[in-house]
C-alpha cells in the first residue's frame, strides 16, 4: 500500500510539472533607489538610481528551486491585455492569451504586469512614471522616512481552463503596495540626496518583498491561487 501511495504522488507530481510554462513582463527588473519632491497629487523624481537587486535573477531562482525550466518571451502585445478593470469585460482578453498560449506552445503563462488603470486620485499613480517599478523612495519632506514601493501585479493564465488567477495571499504572505517606517537616522544625504545607510533601510525592506514574490509564484504554481473577478464566466 505504501508503495502504491508512493507511485501515485510521483505520478501527481510529474502531471503536476510536466507544464509548460514562460514569463512575459512589462515592468523594470531592477530595484530602484528614487528621491522626490513632494507635490500636490504627486512625487517628482529628482534622482533615481539602480540598486543591486534583479527581479528576473531571483524568480529564476524560485523557478530552479521547483525545478521549473521556464522560458521568457519579449513579443507579447500588452495592449492586447486591457486594463483588468470593469472597462475590460467588452475586450477579448482571454482571447489573446489564449491564441498566444497556443502560437507558443506552452500551457501556462506567469505575467508581471504594470498597474495602467487608478481611479481617479490612487496611491499607485503616484509611482506611474518612475523610471523603475520597485525600490525605495526618499522625500525631501522626511529626513528620517524611507518608503518601499511596487506598482504591478503578478498573475498566471491557464490555457487548459482559459481563466486569469491571482495569488491566494493570507496575512503574512503579501505587502502593501507601499511600505513606510522612520529610522533612526537620516535616510538621505542632505547636500547630495542620495540613499544614507542604504544597507539598513534596504535590509529592512528586500526581504518582506522577497517573501511577498516568493509566496506569490509558490501560490499561482501549486495552485493556491483566485480567478481574476472581472474575467470570471
């Protein structure tokens, strides 16, 4: 009997990987570090910096950890994908992840995707037009407050199913699109604006969103996962 049980879950976990999956992406790998201005509904980016942090190194990671061998593609057409709010149900969105799915090839397509819709005065939009899609933000207005932002989504299509999921995250497992706390200490030099005390003020932000990217990938690959509301039949 044990042997049988044994069988049968090798059997369920070769089903389970035998998937096809790629990544298609539309936001910047790379963390950044901005200082800003603040404005009426806004933040004016005065500075914005790389930091040594690549999105697409640590999921290729998470992806060799479930022994994933995963393919990007570049050629998507992300006008093709709406904005996934209640202006999307007249476009064939699932359409064209269907037909793509199929010209490619694979069962299951991960997608990271820029936030493009807000209503009216969001929080989101604030971080629209920063050169990266991540990092730490800096005010002129705080000396001692540094903020971690993100400003897109993580989903995954099935084409078996034709249906868009999203993660299923408890407590614990997500963050907020942004994150803030005051420090000690000054968080930016004050003559040249740039990140002070970079390695405590990053320590304390990268891994909550590792652990919030992580959980998410585990969630939408094993299964843990919710039907987009807007698309759903």
């Amino acid at each position: 009997m044990k042997r049988l049980i044994l069988i049968i879950s090798i059997l369920i976990f070769n089903i389970n990987y035998s998937q096809k999956i790629a990544v298609v992406s539309n936001i910047n790998p790379i963390m950044g570090y901005t200082f800003a201005k603040t404005g009426l509904i806004s933040f004016k980016p005065q500075i914005e910096d790389d930091l040594d942090f690549n999105l697409n190194d640590y999921t290729n990671e998470i992806f060799k950890d479930k022994n994933l061998d995963v393919k990007y593609f570049e050629d998507f057409n992300w006008d093709n994908l709406g904005y996934f709010d209640d202006y999307s149900k007249s476009k064939p969105i699932l359409d064209y992840l269907q037909s793509y799915c199929n010209k490619k090839e694979i069962d299951e397509l991960i997608i990271f995707r820029k936030y493009n819709s807000f209503k009216l005065i969001g929080v989101l939009d604030m971080f629209f037009y920063f050169k990266h899609n991540f990092g730490i933000l800096t005010l002129n207005s705080y000396k001692k407050r540094a903020l971690f932002y993100f400003n897109f989504g993580v989903y995954k299509y099935s084409l078996k199913e034709n249906v868009i999921y999203l993660p299923n995250l408890k407590k614990g497992e997500y963050i907020d699109a942004y994150l803030t706390k005051k420090f000690d200490s000054e968080v930016f030099n004050q003559d040249t604006k740039k990140m002070s005390n970079s390695t405590m003020i990053i320590d304390y932000y990268l891994p909550q969103f590792k652990n919030y990217i992580k959980n998410t990938l585990y969630h939408l690959l094993d299964g843990k996962k919710t039907e987009v509301y807007i698309f759903k039949k």
